[in-house]
C-alpha cells in the first residue's frame, strides 16, 4: 500500500511537472475531435481556442518549478528549457492569426491547420525538456510528422506538395542519421540518459566509434537547422508553403530546434568539447558563407529568407562551437532576436497581395514607402536588423556570438562569421532600395489588419530599442544559459 501510495505521488508530481505539455496535449485532442465533427465551420474557434492553449502553456511554464525532472530523470524543467519554451509559445501564438488572415484572403478554411500547430508545439516543447536520447527522438518525431503535413498544407498547390514531399524525404533520412548515431553513442556508452552518457564520458573518454556516434547524432540534428549540408530542403519548403507556415517554420521550429541541440551536445558531451568542437565550426563556417552568397541571387522573398535563416543559423552556431556560458547565452540572445524579427517579416511578406492573389517577388515591394509608408519603414528596420546593421538589434546578438567566439579562441570562425555577414547585408539593403528608391510597383490590396500590424510595430520597435534597454534580455539568457552550467 505504501509503496503504491509512493508510486501516485511521485507520478502526480511528474504530470505538475508536465503541466505546459499536457494543456497542449490535451487541447489538441479536445480540437481535433471538435473540428471531426463541426468540420471547417470550427476552424475560426479551434484557432482561438488553440492560441488560448498556447496562452495557458506559457502561463503554466513561468510559474512550473525552478528546476525538476520527471519519469526517472528523462524530463527536465529549468531556467533553459523555460526561456526556450516562451520563446517557441509565442512564436507559434502568433502563427496562429496568421493562419486565420491566409484563410480569409485564400477564402478556404481548415480545422486540420491549429491542430497540426498544437501537435508540432507539444513536440518542441517535448525536445526541449528533454534529457534522455529517447525522449528526445519522440519529440522530434512528433514535431516532424506534423510538420510534414504542414508543409504540403496547401494541397492544391502543386509547389506545396512538392515541398512537402522534399522535406518528409530528407527527414527520413536525417531521422535515420540521428537514430544511428543514437545506437552508436548507447552501444559505447551502455546509456540513454544524458547524465549517464556523461558519467560514461569522464570515466572512459571518447573513443572512435563514439565519435563517430557523435558525429551521425549532430548530422541528424542539425538537419532540423536547415544548417550546411542540411538545408538542401530550406529554400524549396519556404517557396512552396503558406506564408503562416513558413513563419512558424522559421521561429518556433527554429528555436526548439537549437534549444534541442544545445542541451543534446553540452550536457552529455561537456568532456568531449573537442571532439564536437570542429564539426560544429565546419557546420557554422559553410553555413554562414552559403547563406551570404546564395542569396545574393534570389528574386522571390521567400526564398531569399530561407538563405537568410541558413545563414543566421551559421551565426548562432558559433556561440555553440565555443562551449562556454557566454556563447549560450549569446545563442538564446540570437534566438529572440531571430525569433521576433522574422515574425515581424512574415507578417509583411503575407500582406503581399495584388488583385486579391499573393505575389512575392522583391521587385513587387518596388515604391511602398509611397503606397504604405508605415509597413515599408517597420519592414526596413527588420531587414537592417537581420542585416547586423547598428545600432539595430541584429548588431547587438551577432556581437554577443562572435564575442563568444573570440573568447574561446576562434578567431578564424570569427572573422569568417563578420565578412559573411556583411556580404549578406547586400541582399537585406536590396530590399530596403527597392521599397524606397525604384518606381512604385501598384500598389498592395491592403495592409496585414489590425492585429497583425500590432504584431509588425512591436517586432519593429523590438529591433530598434534593445539595443538601447538590452539589459532585461541579457539578464535573462544569462540565467538560462547558467542553468546548463552548475
């Protein structure tokens, strides 16, 4: 009896412990089975009821516990995994009325679209508190089956199936990559969970074939970065999906995705920094300098940005490479700044509407700081930002990343990270030039809507005051970052 009375305790506390992934379990459940049987008349309510969900997650996220586990140590709550799981909430939040504006300008509605997102999110959320390889493996499953979906979402759009089908292929592969790289790592380690993985580490050192596990383990991680040799998806998948899609690809995918790797290689490999250290500079260097100069190139936005997302990836991998505190914490900085600015961004690109269809070449944007001045100034403030440009918030995250950098001695990686970005800042100015200095385009059907453009005005102004009130940010990244450092 007593031990069964145990068992229920420590049980309950394991679901307190869960609570932010239960609410979007749970909720998206209660959705899809809402929306099986109201069909797409459900879809305006399933969205809102969705970003409620979202609401109370983030809630029960802030007021959780300072650090726990749950289920034998395999799930982990702390100052990281909280500034983590904000980050991806919001972001995914705010995908939702996106998704709402594309269904009314598209005139189609589906309830299937707020469930996939709910899912995706319990799945980030899933990876970013884990801490056990196999937990980790089932969140970023759940996350990518749903992902898949998404990306084909408009089926009747033949550049959305095909992205789709792109993007399920190579992440077969990369799941392959990872899973074997997983087996290597337990067979040489005779271990899951990343504290034992640790232990086997310092007792033992690092042989060959965990190298070589390790090494198949970033490979099927990084894919998820739509990092160098990894991004082969990136520009097709950004192309071809639905601009809300592509945003919450961008943001929350992105944000869970290195919160993942963060903790799946400085946890169970920090006595192996040296082994993983030059393959995660190869990875940023090759990044960062094919994000430069591939999409120099580009003529449509959406393809230029998923150049860009390629390259800003190469950029917060560096802080990752050096291995300490200060490069987590310039990581996370690196991912707020990213995160918020490219939902500013996406929310522009969707407001690219001409005769009622989307169009979203560069050279559409031609003269809307004469037809829209509003939305071509917040625009320009966020592609400058992306661009690094002081005193704008770009400026302030990649300097906190190559600091980190030269703090540990990678001066080439460094110097490599500074040229590339301002042979990026090429095609970012070629934005601004084409909405202030060539001939007015027609112009746009009308603006993002009220709370979209709230939505644009607040990630603009994000990128033109941190740099001037930085502090609160930093403060809280510090902490976060300390959280994998005791």
């Amino acid at each position: 009896m007593g031990l069964a009375g145990g068992y229920a305790v420590n049980l309950q506390a394991d679901f307190l412990i869960i609570l932010p992934e239960l609410i979007l379990a749970l909720g998206a459940m209660a959705a899809l089975l809402v929306g099986a049987v109201y069909g797409k008349k459900a879809t305006r309510s399933l969205i809102c009821l969705m970003a409620l969900l979202m609401a109370a997650a983030a809630a029960a996220t802030l007021t959780g516990p300072d650090r726990a586990s749950a289920f034998g140590g395999a799930f982990v709550v702390d100052g990281f995994t909280r500034f983590a799981k904000l980050l991806v909430l919001m972001s995914a939040a705010i995908c939702l009325p996106m998704a709402q504006a594309f269904f009314d300008a598209e005139k189609q509605s589906r309830f299937e679209l707020p469930v996939l997102i709910g899912l995706a999110t319990l799945g980030m959320l899933l990876m970013i508190s884990a801490a056990d390889f196999l937990t980790l493996y089932l969140g970023l499953e759940l996350q990518s089956l749903a992902l898949y979906v998404l990306a084909a979402f408009d089926r009747n759009n033949r550049r959305s199936s095909e992205a789709g089908l792109k993007y399920f292929v190579l992440g077969a592969l990369s799941s392959g990559l990872l899973l074997y790289g997983i087996s290597l790592i337990y067979g040489f380690t005779g271990a899951t969970s990343f504290a034992a993985v640790a232990l086997a580490v310092k007792a033992s050192g690092v042989g060959i074939g965990l190298v070589f596990g390790l090494v198949f383990m970033i490979a099927g991680l990084v894919f998820k970065l739509s990092a160098v040799p990894f991004h082969m998806w990136a520009p097709d998948v950004y192309e071809g999906s639905p601009t809300p899609i592509v945003a919450f690809f961008a943001t929350a995918a992105k944000v869970a995705a290195f919160a993942m790797v963060i903790r799946a290689v400085l946890v169970p490999f920090a006595g192996a920094v040296a082994e993983w250290r030059q393959v995660i500079i190869f990875v940023s260097v090759l990044s960062m300098v094919l994000g430069a100069f591939a999409g120099i190139g580009q003529k449509n936005i959406k393809r230029l940005m998923a150049y860009s997302s390629i390259g800003h990836m190469g950029y917060a991998l560096l802080g990752l490479a050096a291995g300490t505190k200060m490069g987590v914490q310039g990581m996370l900085i690196y991912l707020a700044f990213y995160a918020v600015t490219n939902l500013g961004v996406f929310v522009c690109i969707q407001s690219m509407r001409r005769g009622g269809e989307k169009v979203e070449n560069i050279s559409d944007l031609a003269g809307l700081s004469r037809s829209n001045p509003k939305l071509a100034f917040a625009l320009a403030a966020l592609m400058l930002s992306l661009a690094g440009i002081p005193p704008l918030a770009g400026f302030l995250a990649k300097l906190y990343v190559f600091l980190a950098a030269i703090e540990a001695h990678l001066y080439i990686a460094a110097t490599l990270g500074v040229l590339a970005s301002c042979v990026a800042a090429y095609y970012y100015l070629a934005v601004v030039k084409a909405m202030y200095l060539d001939e007015p385009a027609p112009a746009f059907d009308r603006g993002p809507g009220r709370a979209l453009s709230a939505v644009v005005a607040i990630s603009a102004a994000f990128s033109i005051v941190l740099v001037f009130v930085p502090g609160p940010l930093i403060a809280a990244a510090g902490q976060a970052a300390g959280a994998l450092f005791r």
